[in-house]
C-alpha cells in the first residue's frame, strides 16, 4: 500500500498498475477517461502531479507515492472551464475534454491567451469531435473570475441539434465538459464483474480489471506501423476523375463499453453520441446481458483501444472512376446497403462490391458509401467553390483559401443551436481533411490491422489544423443533419488541392 493526496484527501491504495487504474479503479474516480492506454496518446487521461500535467495511464502508480494528484474534480475553477467549453461548443462528447481541461488549466496566463500556444499545449491530446477550433475558443476565452461567462441557452433545441448530426441521443450542458457524459464505463455499479477480450478472442471474467487482466493472457502495446496498401484497383476506362481509398479506422477516443444487471437491460455503448456510427455495430452490450445472467451478479465489459481497431467497422475502400455526364463505376468492399447509398446521390455510378480480407465496413459510419459517390460528381464542375447535398437533404458549399483557411457555407433548415452545429460541422472539416490527406489503416494481405495505437490513424493535431470559417444559413425549414453535407464538400475542395490525386490519403 501507498498513501498520496488526491483532490486534497490523503488516501492510502495499492501502488499497482497505473495512476489511471488507481484513480478509476481503487478511487471510482471517472473524470479521468481511458481512450488508449497503455499507449499514452491520447491525453484523455490528463491529471495533475504536484501541479503539473501528467498522462495517467503511463504513470506507474507507484511513483506518486506522497505526492498530490488533481483531477478535474479538485481543480478550483473547474466550473468556469466547463461554462466556457459549453459557451463555445468546445466539447460534444466530452471524453478527452477533462485531460484538455487540466493540461489547458496549467498554462500560464500569456499562453493561455494565446491560440498558436493553446494549439501546442494540445500536442499531447487528440480530439475528433471538435476539429480544434472550438476547443482554442474555449480556452483562450475563459475568465474565471465571472464563472467562465453566460451560458444561457436552450437546452432542448441544443440537444436535438446534437442528436440530428451525431445520429443518437446526446446530453449538452456544462456539465459535459468535467467528463459527465454518461458513459457507460463510468456507470458500471460498485463490485461488478469485469469481462475483457482475451488473448484467443473469448471473453476472459475477473472480479476485477486488473485481475480480468491478468487471466486474459494478453499484453496490451504498441505495434509497429505497417505501410498502407489499397485493396481494390480502379476500374479500367476513360474517367475525368478516379479516386481509390483504403481503410480508415473511424478513430473515436471512447472504446467500446458496456454492463448489465442479471435479468436487466444492457448499458448502451453509444455513450454520448455514437462516435458517428463507429459504435452501431458493437457486440459490448449482449455480451454483457449473456455474461450478467451466466454468473448472476452484473457485469462490466469493456474493450481496449487494441480491440477496437481489430473488431470494430471501417470506412469500406472503393476504388472508382466517373465520367464528366456523371455515369461511372465503383468497385467497393462489399458491404450491406452500400450499392443503395451510392444510388441515393449518384444514380449513374455502378456498383460493384469485392469480397476482400480485412476488418468489419459499416456504412453507420459519417457518410459512408454516399460521401465517395458525391465527391466524386461535386469534383466534376472545377472551380473556387464545391456544393454537395446529401440524402438527408443538408446542403453546403466548401472552399479553400491559399493560406488554407477553409470556408463552408451550410444549409440544413432551421439551426436550432447555433453553437453546437457549429461545433459539428467544424469537426466535420477536420474528419475531412484528415480522410483525404492524412487517416489510413494498414492492414495486410490476411486482412490484419497493423496499426493498433491511436497516433497511428492519421487524426490530424490541433497545430496542422488550418483557420476553418464555418457560416450557418438562416431557415425555417424543417432542421436535418448538415455535418455530413459539410463533410463531403470539404473532401471535394480538399482534394481539388491536391490536384485531385487518384489515391486517399493523398499525403501517405
């Protein structure tokens, strides 16, 4: 046993495993999230030791004997921070926004008033809601003498905005922001069972996370990136535009979780907005509701970040060429609805799907299938700006500047909030970016992922994140989603950057 401070308290735990494993584990102390460990790169894990940042879950625990630790539960303006994370849509999910909370809170006044410095505090964070802008408001724009500033908003039209561009409910408040989503790991009731995947893919029991650990038999690590390969060859033919992709991990920072009382109903893994479908799949909550009714007593599952990139859906790649009256042909992994999808916005784009080694495609995931078919007609009329609508009815129009500022105009009915669509649709640009320029998954000839650690997906940082200049315009129409339309007109004008070079990611 160790004694340290936490928050103030002096507590005496057991010195093994990581802070994090501490912190959650022995303290029930959920602020603190677990997106990667025990990879350390996602800084979603961010606390303080003795006053500085430190990435909890590659700190052995038994270094912080008699020292002081600070989560964002003892942080004396932590009500300021989230008032203005909310003011500011600089959270949506609120996973990683209690480690951007703490690392932001310890920058000295200058810096934090600074964008190019908050951008650089943020090297050691990832962030795939937000698209970075939102989030550097937030923290260069905090006052923590008038309590983070005014938040008075309609809390009703937030959370239907949220929920129409995230797919599945969603909590909007301040209260977000200090990791008070709702996910489901952080929900799991004192003295569960704990149900991990083990090292032969079965579900390993254990009385607690340590010990499920242990039993499962595997080491959880980094791996060494493998270089990306493209599945399927474009078609053969006279095409004014062909575009080939590969696998893209949908690189959400909350892996998959899950638990269930004997005889209840399972806990849904969506947490607090679904991770744009990268979640619609999982298998977490029925192996919780089988498991709780095996042993009689509830049970927590949970996945690692390993897991996910091993068993959770991908982006499908296609391989496609479009002629200028708008007929082409896709190839495409096959994947259930995708030939619809395509149809819905390209109707003279033929479909082929390919069976192909390789990890779960889902088309739950933001645009899938009908993105690629309508980048590639949006691509067709050149110009300074590129329009896309989507199925949905959402409409935008994107362009970039020479600096690389990037400029959407979005139309998707009434904005509800306009805070939080705002937020949506610039993380909507940033998942664009990084899907034509810089996200790809390895995997190999058997269909193996390669690239198991979080770093290695291609998300991009906060300092390679250009200006984005995102303008809502004004309807009374019924309100449907404008985050995907945003999407796929940023990935056309993206793409006309490159010259529309034929394979994504073009910097890779």
């Amino acid at each position: 046993m160790i004694e340290l401070v936490v928050n103030g308290e002096r507590v005496s735990v057991s010195g093994t495993g990581s802070l994090l494993d501490v912190l959650r584990e022995e303290l029930g102390i959920r602020s603190a999230k677990d997106g990667c460990s025990p990879q350390g790169q996602c800084g979603c894990c961010t606390v303080w030791v003795d006053g500085r940042p430190r990435v909890a879950c590659v700190t052995p625990a038994g270094r912080v004997r008699g020292r002081t630790v600070t989560t964002i539960e003892g942080l004396e303006a932590a009500d300021a921070w989230a008032r203005s994370f909310h003011r500011y849509g600089g959270s949506q999910c609120g996973f990683c926004t209690p480690g951007i909370i703490m690392r932001s809170a310890a920058l000295d006044d200058e810096a934090r008033r600074s964008p190019d410095a908050v951008r650089s505090a943020m090297l050691a964070h990832l962030c795939r809601c937000t698209g970075w802008q939102p989030i550097v408001d937030s923290v260069t724009r905090v006052d923590v003498a008038d309590g983070g500033g005014p938040t008075s908003i309609d809390t009703d039209a937030a959370e239907l905005r949220a929920r129409i561009e995230g797919g599945v409910p969603q909590t909007v408040g301040p209260q977000v922001a200090l990791g008070g989503g709702g996910f489901a790991d952080d929900t799991a009731p004192d003295g569960a069972l704990v149900a991990v995947r083990g090292a032969d893919g079965d579900w390993v029991v254990g009385e607690t996370l340590a010990e499920a650990r242990r039993l499962s038999g595997k080491v959880q690590g980094r791996r060494t990136t493998a270089p990306l390969a493209w599945p399927l060859e474009t078609p053969e033919g006279d095409w004014a535009r062909t575009l080939r992709t590969t696998w893209v991990e949908p690189a959400y920072l909350e892996p998959d979780a899950s638990w269930c009382e004997p005889g209840g109903e399972p806990a849904s893994a969506l947490g607090n907005g679904g991770a744009f479908g990268g979640k619609a799949s999982t298998e977490l909550p029925a192996v919780a509701r089988r498991l709780a009714d095996e042993y009689g007593r509830p049970v927590r599952v949970l996945a690692s970040r390993e897991d996910v990139v091993r068993h959770g859906p991908k982006r499908p790649p296609v391989a496609a060429g479009i002629r200028p009256d708008g007929t082409g042909l896709m190839h495409a992994v096959r994947t259930p609805g995708l030939a619809e999808a395509v149809a819905a916005v390209a109707p003279g784009i033929e479909v082929i799907e390919r069976d192909v080694a390789g990890p779960p495609t889902s088309l739950a995931l933001r645009g899938a299938g009908w993105a690629e078919a309508a980048v590639l007609l949006a691509s067709l009329p050149t110009g300074d700006e590129y329009t896309v609508r989507t199925p949905a009815g959402g409409e935008a129009t994107a362009a970039i500047d020479d600096d690389g500022t990037v400029h959407v105009r979005v139309r998707c009915g009434d904005p509800l909030d306009q805070v939080v669509l705002r937020s949506y649709c610039m993380g909507a640009i940033h998942m664009a970016l990084g899907w034509v320029g810089s996200e790809g998954l390895s995997v190999d000839e058997d269909g193996e992922p390669h690239d198991l650690t979080i770093r290695s997906f291609g998300i991009l940082r906060a300092v390679d994140t250009p200006p984005l200049e995102v303008t809502i315009e004004p309807s009374d129409d019924p309100p449907v989603n404008g985050s995907d339309a945003v999407f796929a007109a940023v990935a056309t004008a993206a793409w006309a950057r490159t010259g529309f070079a034929q394979d994504w990611p073009t910097g890779r």
